[in-house]
C-alpha cells in the first residue's frame, strides 16, 4: 500500500462529522483523492515525501474544514504521525478556528479508538496524542506567542482573510526548518486582490503549471470559474464547485445566483464564495434602480392598530444619528419611517466633509439639527416619546453604542424603558416590564448576517415602501457589505462610501420585525408570552 493509500484508507475509517450524512464513514470523492495523492505520493529516493506546501483554492461548502480535521488527524495520530509531532492550525480569528477543532474533535467522538486514545483539551482548543507524543493546538490570528514554534505540520485556514500581512505566515513557515518531512497546507477561498499573500501562492502555483517551473516542494489546486466565463451559467459552476449535486447543494447554489442578478454585493459574493474569483466582495449593496422600486410612500390613514418595530443607529455625537421605525401593512408591505438627527453647528462644513446636503435636509425637515457641537440625546428621547404616543411601537433594536446617553435621557424624560435580556427575559417569573422594550443588537456577522438577508430580500421582492426619504437615500447609496470566509455578511463601514446609519437601522428594524412575527403566533400557543429579542 502507497503512503497516499494509507491516508486515504485513515482518512475513510472516520466519521462525517456533520451535514445529512453525520455520523457515517467518510467516503472521499475521487476529486479529494487526486489531491491527497499528488501530495502523498510523490517521493525521493530515501521515501521521503517530496512537497513540503500544498494549497487548496476551492468555492465555499464543498468539504473543505473536513477534509482538513481529516489530514490533521492523520498527521497526528494516523500514517502521517511522528514522534513528538507538532501539528498546528491557523486562523484569522478565534471563531473561525475554533470551527476546525470542533470537527476534529467530533469525529474523535464518534470513533471508540481514537476517543480512548486521544486526550482532547477543549478549554485550550488542543488534542494530545500521549502514545505519540504529538499534540495538534489551534491558534488565532494575534501575533503574540506565536513566534518560536517548531512545526511538523501547519494548516493556514481561510489565508485570504490575513490579507497582505504575512508576519505571521513567515513565522510559522521558518519553524519547520527541525522537522525531516513537515508539511504545510493552505486552504482558502480567493483573496480579494493580487497583493495577498494568499493571491501571491496561488499566483506562484500558476506559474508553475503554465511555464513548466520545477519545485515538486508545491502542490496547488485551484478550482474557479475564470473572470472570462459566464458566472451564472450552471455548466461553469462545477468549475470552482466539485462537490456540486453531491454535498454541495445545487438548490442553494442556484436561489443565491437568483439573487445575485440584481443585488451587486451579492453577485461580488456570489463570484468570490460560490464561483471562487478574486474579487471584491465588499460591492455597493443597493442599485438607485432597486432602491427606487421600493420608493412608494406610505399611507397614514392605515397606520392605525398597527403594530411597528424599530431600530436605533446612535453613531457617535458629532455624526448622524438614525431611528427607523417598520410596519407591515394588511397589502404585506412593510412601511418605514425615517428620523435622522446631526448637531446643528457647523452643519456646513459637515455638509463639505460628507458632501451631503444637510442644511436643504434640516430646512426641508427630514433632519433634526438642534444647536450644539455635539447630538443632544434629549431631543431623541423627546422624539422617542412623541412616536410612542402616536404609534403601538412593539420594541426597538438598538446598537450598544451610546445606548446608556440615550437611557440616561429616556428616564430623565419620564420614559419608562428596559432592555430586553438584562432587565428581563425569557423564565423570569411575572409578566414582562411595561414601559419601551430595548433588544441589543449586535454589528457583527453573528447578529448582523440574517439582518441583512432580510433587508435583501424586501428590496429583491419589492416588499418595502420608503418613500424615498431624502436621508435614507443617501445612505442606502453609499452602503458597501464586508463578507467573512463562512458567507456571512455585514455592512462595512470603514468601506461605505459616506454615512450608512439609517439602513442599518432599518436592517434592524426589519429584523426585530420580520423574526418576531414569525415566532409570536408559536410563542402564542406554547406560552401565552410574547418574547422579544
């Protein structure tokens, strides 16, 4: 048996650690198998393994974290294993890597030999192999305490999320100088431009198969629709996808292709995650032609009995302040409300920073800029307690930013408020406080990924009424979306092209709405408590 055979065979005794088929044996493809043996196989002549890096470019959701649990725990216990081994797994954060060791550590679960045999470590993402003396640890992207290692085995996780900075990937390549056979693997989609290190790799391992260079050190195999094919035609796609209509879904592939046609941050998404280009994805998120399908305004005379949801985007003092507030109307439209605030001295030369209108905005009245230097959160709260007297508003989501000023000024208004999972929540005894329901929000991809989607979806679908709100416009055409290597998407500030406040908050607002009618009429049934948050 060839030593790539007997990784295969280590590799196929595992478990699936997830999907429809968790908890079966892993059945490698014959794509994967390739891969491992034009790593394994080749030799010199002592029988010693001839490529030191093998980088692995391919679309998101084809078996990628897998197959990479797989190859580690080959390494640490398996026909790769060596004595004292030092097994290492980067990534960019802590999140992302923890993603790998749980599949590893799944699938030791779910195998009695290698349970009994390997100690997992969980509080220190680390797993020990005491007949070996090896030890695989994951680490996250901060540079400290990363220097000095001295590697047998390195896996780079996601590499295109690093960027152009390769302190630490330079780092951990000069620590396996001790080892007689180490191996690193990198594994990524595409990076966004040509100056990541990742770019630089893949860019390297092109080279070499289009001008016939010999370095049988390196292995690359990269699987993208090129730029010059149509990204949307289903014959390219298994191009950048092998596992397409196997594990990969084709249905999923194709509801986001849908999507793509007529979002431009989606279709940046869907080149750089499903078609695995080097793009930007971080794309402007809403078309003038897509926003002004949604520009119809609403009804007053239907607001009555209505239900709204709101969310707050406080910036900071000296910035745009946005509150948003949605209902859906008996048509299934959702109708939204826009309130915006900027401090009103010199208005002016914030217009000149941000080249927006401000004072024709104040003058119209669809910006309130009281005097000062800085927001006066008094005038919001007022505002707040104005709109609860008109409207049955439901709660408001809010960013935690600034949020405590803005208590500060509710309670000194005489407005009762309380936030939803620190002054209640779900299990507490007695009824829910009265007064204005805050939820917490959080702005990363956790939180701030479904928030999103929806407001996606509703532009897609035309299930918004805006009313072209002169400020909202504004900020729905500077909107850019930051994507991380999971498909997770948030709006990106630093790369928004001005202020961006009144779409998150209406992404929040749409999303405190949206997921609790879905979850009221069950609530309903199961408790009799509404829940919120």
């Amino acid at each position: 048996m060839t030593r790539a055979e007997k990784v295969i065979c280590f590799i196929e005794t595992l478990r699936a650690p997830d999907g429809t088929s968790v908890g079966t044996p892993i059945w490698l493809r014959p794509w994967q198998k390739e891969i491992i043996e034009a790593v394994y196989g080749p030799q010199d002549e002592e029988g010693r393994r001839l490529v030191r890096q093998a980088l692995l470019s391919i679309a998101r959701k084809n078996g990628k974290t897998s197959l990479v649990a797989c190859l580690c725990l080959a390494h640490l216990c398996g026909p790769e294993a060596i004595r004292n081994g030092q097994l290492y797994s980067l990534s960019v954060d802590r999140e992302q890597a923890s993603i790998l060791f749980n599949y590893a550590a799944s699938m030791i679960y779910m195998d009695d030999e290698l349970s009994s045999r390997l100690n997992v470590i969980e509080s220190r993402k680390q797993i020990v192999d005491p007949i070996s003396g090896s030890k695989y640890t994951v680490l996250s992207g901060e540079k400290k305490g990363k220097m000095g290692k001295s590697s047998s085995f390195i896996c780079f996780d996601e590499l295109a999320e690093f960027g152009t900075d390769r302190t630490l990937y330079d780092a951990l390549m000069t620590s396996t100088g001790a080892h007689a056979e180490p191996l690193v693997w990198v594994f990524s989609t595409q990076a966004q431009h040509d100056l990541a290190v990742f770019s630089q790799l893949i860019d390297y391992g092109e080279q070499i198969k289009e001008k016939g260079r010999e370095d049988p050190t390196f292995k690359s195999f990269l699987y993208e629709i090129p730029m010059d094919l149509d990204i949307y035609d289903e014959a390219n796609w298994p191009l950048a996808n092998p596992a397409l209509g196997d594990f990969r879904s084709l249905e999923e592939m194709r509801n986001f292709a849908l999507k793509a046609k007529s979002m431009p941050s989606a279709e940046a998404t869907f080149r750089n995650l499903y078609g695995n280009q080097r793009i930007d994805a971080a794309a402007h998120f809403i078309t003038p032609d897509l926003w002004r399908g949604c520009g119809g305004a609403p009804d007053p005379e239907t607001f009555d009995d209505r239900v709204w949801w709101g969310g707050i985007d406080l910036s900071s003092k000296n910035d745009l302040s946005a509150l948003i507030l949605v209902s859906q109307a008996e048509d299934e439209i959702w109708d939204v409300l826009s309130f915006f605030w900027a401090p009103g001295d010199n208005l002016r030369e914030k217009e000149d920073r941000d080249r927006a209108p401000y004072t024709l905005w104040r003058d119209q009245g669809f910006l309130i800029a009281k005097p000062g230097k800085t927001i006066d959160y008094a005038w919001v709260a007022a505002k707040i307690g104005e709109l609860r007297e008109e409207f049955n508003i439901a709660g408001i989501k809010f960013d935690r930013w600034r949020i405590a000023d803005l208590q500060r000024e509710l309670n000194a208004a005489g407005i009762d408020n309380w936030i939803m999972g620190q002054d209640w929540k779900e299990g507490d005894l007695g009824p829910r406080p009265d007064g204005l329901c805050l939820i917490p929000h959080g702005q990363g991809f956790k939180d701030m990924n479904p928030a999103v989607e929806i407001l996606e979806d509703m532009l897609t679908d035309k299930k918004l009424r805006h009313g072209m709100h002169p400020v909202l416009t504004w900020c729905a055409s500077n909107v850019r979306i930051q994507s991380d290597p999971a498909g997770g998407r948030k709006f990106d500030k630093l790369k928004s092209t001005g202020r961006i406040d009144g779409i998150v908050a209406l992404a929040m607002s749409l999303n405190g709405a949206v997921t609790q009618e879905e979850e009221k009429e069950s609530v309903y049934e199961q408790r009799g408590v509404l829940i919120l948050g």
